[in-house]
RNA sequence: GUGGGCGUAGCUCAGGUGGCUAGAGCUCCGGAUUGUGGUUCCGGUUGUCGUGGGUUCGAGUCCCACCGUCCACCCCA
C-alpha cells in the first residue's frame, strides 16, 4: 500500500474545486457587501489560547486537538476552531479596545474526531466575528446575512433556530438549577447524560434518546430563568427577525458545545445531511475577550462549515460555473509548434479571459483532436502545414453545428470572443 | 473512544458449498480512416484480490489480527 493521506484529511480534486470556489466566492463577496473585512490567523497556536477559551472539559480539548510539543518545547495546537485566534490577533494587535470591527476569515480547523458524512479531521470553515457591539442590532445583522448567503447559493431548505442562553451569571445560576434537577433523578439518566452532569450539564437536554423524553420535558427551562436583559434582548431579536421576514424557531434545547456562548445563540439546520445535519452555528461570546486577556468587549460571531455546505450543494445538483476551456490548439507539422505557440500567447494578451488549451506531447491529427474532444473545448483551432503556408487557422466547431473554416492569423480572435460570451462564468 | 457495513484493474462491479494461467463494462493506447474528435467496428495494455498470519494437497473464497473506508453513537461546523 503507497503512503496515503492521513484520516480525515481529504485531496480536494479538479472535479470538485469548482464548487469549492463558487460558495467561497459567493460568502465573500456577501460578506464584504456587509462590510466585513479579512483576517489571516495562523493555523498554529498556543495549546492555552484553546483550551482558556473553548473551554477545559469540552469534549473538543480533552480529546480532540492536534496537540504536539516543538522543538522549544512549547505546546502547540492546530486550530480547532476560529474564534480563539481571531479574538487572540484582535487583543494582541490593538483591534478591539474601544472598536468596532466586523471581520471575517476562511481556512481550514483540525479536530481529531472519527470521520462520518459531513464530518472531517481537517475540514473548512468560513466564519464572521464581529466586536464592540452589544446590542441584538447586530446579531440580527448577522442572522440576516447569513440568510442571504443562503438564498444567493440557491439553498431553500436549511432552519434557523435560536435560542438565549442569558447572562453568564443566568447560565451559571441556571446550570446549578439543573444539576439540581437530573441530581435527584441520577438513575433514571443514561450513561451518557450522567457524564455530562459533570461535563456539560446543559447538553443533557439535547439528548436524543428517547427514553429520557419525559424527564428532559420536565426539566427547568433556560429561557424561564433568563435575566431581565437578556429577555429584553431576545425579545427584540425576535421581533426585528420578524420585520425582516426571516423565520426562525425558538428551541430552548439550543445549546452550543463550547464554553465562551452567552445570551443570543443560534444554528442553521437541515435534515438532508444525515446525523451531521448544522451547517452554520454562531452566537454571542461577551465575556471571553476580558477571559483571553483584553478589556471586557461585546462579541458575536458563526461559522458556516464549508464541507457541509458543498455537500449540500451537490445535493441540489446547483448550477456550477464551467471551467472547460473554449479552445483548443492543435499542431502537426515541421515548425507550427514555434508558430502555434506564438499564436497562443497573443490570444491570450488579446482575450485574457479565454481558456486556451495547446497541445503537447505530439502525435498525429487524430489522437490531438481525440484530446481536443475529451478537453470540452467548443473549437479546435488548427495549425498544420497548409495554415501554417498561408498564415491562416482552421477552426473547427466542436460542439455545434456549423462547418469548419479557415481564418487569417489576426481574424481568429474575432471568432473567439463569441465563444468567451457563450459559456457561463 | 464505541458499534455496524464494505475493501477484487485507474473507475463501477461479477467471481454458490475452497479447485487450472482471476473476469466484465467503462477508461486508456493502436488500427479501420497517413489532415479531423464525438457514433460504429477490430485489436491491445492494466491486478502484491487492503496487509500479515493461520487452516488446507490447494484460499479472492474459511478463521484470526491489523489497516483503510463508509455510516451511526459520542461530539460538533
């Protein structure tokens, strides 16, 4: 067996790229037209930044990281998500203290979990993050700009639910209030929601087995014990949700996985991924800037997993841009490789647009057009002796009806540029 | 980390109960057609049968272990 590639770390190949680069594309000209501006973190940080921010009893630090030590003998992590480091190049380069920012970044996260549908050890996100900024106007901002980069992908079918999760004290105080609870019902838990007592309490309400229905069902509700605050704020975040016309379901089971979330969180849903069915999670984050080491600064941000989202889009079989080339150059004869190669070049100074294919590696008139063919080029542009004698091509149309002829050398990109308008972008 | 399905050619897959040099379609290469692809016809190349061990006169087939992959649990984007 040849060295492979390591588990859950996937090639993305030339048939999928142009996926790829469509829903990258499109979430960044969406973002921008919001006013978000690009940051670069590194993929590579201290093990601490994560394990202070995610949070040290999740599931995503205990055992989940890329964690090695280097040659200096620090502890290094690949990062396993985005918000740390942006909040980390944030402190460090002076962004956040008495600011504003509405930044965004893409890249790949690392995660050392059993690989499923939807589910990878590197996999993609492209993420939001904005700071400064307390009040449910922009969360619901954020809502809305992630509807349209649905809508502008043609995607119809994903859910938004939302939910509070209140102060960070409400939380604390609610999550003693559960302990309390599934406490004094220990054995009636199953094994795994007895070990999220300890590990993450507010998880045992998201339990999907059945048998635990009826006593999740009567368990205390977070948003019952919301503070006055962020009630109001929840309150108002629905409402303007409402204006804007995006719907939006309450689900007070809602809760996300890492420690830093507080008041507004929210997920995108859809059942057609199998059980991995969140493609974009997000929510407020207010204490963990002054927890990382900067001055206490209001924080929302979501990330949309990239993996999820092609997946999705394949599904619909969406419309994605053609890359095939529109031409094909092919050469046979003593001096027209010399001859097509100069031709080629000034093609393309003249239409920088075109995809332009020249042969190479020989052979005769056959096996070149074979190759032409399998291209998907629309014409084949040929330079044999007889062309080569008269400075003319022979353009042969490939894909439509419509007999091949002979131009002047200068003509050709004449009947080219018709073709540039024909394929789709 | 736990559980289940699956590993045969570049791809998709056949190969009852063990039995000769392991097959098909597609792809690829060449020819029919020496300057014309895509259709058709003819011919050709392609394999440590995931890896290692075991049972057997004999293993692609049976047994064990490992690896990989897919799906689910857990968890999460």
């Amino acid at each position: 067996m040849s060295i492979q590639s390591i588990r859950g770390m996937n090639d993305i190949l030339p048939t999928q790229t142009p996926v790829w680069q469509s829903v990258e594309n499109t979430l960044r000209s969406v973002l921008e037209s919001y006013g978000y501006q690009e940051i670069r973190m590194p993929l590579l940080e201290a093990t601490e930044l994560f394990s202070r921010s995610i949070g040290e009893v999740t599931d995503i630090v205990e055992k989940e990281m890329f964690t090695f030590i280097d040659r200096n003998g620090d502890s290094l992590t690949l990062r396993p998500e985005g918000t740390a480091s942006c909040v980390r190049a944030g402190i460090e380069h002076g962004l956040l203290y008495n600011q504003i920012q509405r930044l965004w970044y893409g890249g790949p996260m690392f995660r050392h979990e059993k690989p499923q549908q939807g589910r990878y050890r590197q996999f993609h996100q492209m993420g939001a993050e904005t700071y400064g900024l307390a009040g449910p106007d922009i969360d619901v901002e954020m809502i809305a700009m992630t509807a349209r980069l649905w809508r502008q992908l043609g995607l119809t079918d994903l859910q938004l639910q939302i939910n509070s999760l209140g102060s960070t004290a409400a939380r604390a105080a609610y999550r003693d209030q559960l302990v309390n609870y599934f406490s004094s019902h220990y054995n009636e838990l199953d094994e795994d929601s007895q070990r999220r007592l300890q590990t993450n309490p507010l998880r045992i309400l998201d339990s999907k087995n059945p048998n635990m229905q009826s006593l999740i069902d009567n368990a205390p509700l977070l948003l019952d014990h919301l503070d006055d605050e962020s009630q109001t704020h929840f309150a108002t975040l629905k409402t303007w949700l409402d204006e804007l016309g995006i719907p939006y379901q309450v689900n007070p089971r809602l809760v996300r996985g890492l420690d830093y979330y507080n008041r507004t969180v929210f997920e995108w849903v859809t059942q057609q991924l199998g059980a991995q069915g969140t493609v974009c999670a997000g929510g407020r984050y207010d204490s963990l800037v002054e927890q990382i080491g900067g001055r206490p600064t209001p924080a929302m941000g979501f990330a949309i997993g990239l993996e999820r989202l092609v997946l999705l889009l394949l599904h619909h079989q969406l419309q994605i841009p053609d890359k095939t080339p529109h031409a094909y150059l092919i050469m046979a004869g003593p001096g027209t490789l010399q001859q097509g190669l100069r031709l080629a070049e000034s093609l393309r100074d003249a239409l920088p647009h075109l995809r332009l294919l020249t042969h190479c590696g020989g052979g005769n008139f056959k096996s070149q057009f074979k190759r032409a063919d399998k291209s998907g080029a629309l014409v084949a542009l040929v330079l044999g002796e007889e062309e080569m004698a008269q400075h003319q091509v022979t353009l042969k149309y490939l894909r439509q009806e419509h007999p091949q002829l002979r131009v002047g050398l200068a003509e050709v990109v004449d009947y080219l540029k018709p073709l540039l308008q024909l394929s789709n972008e």
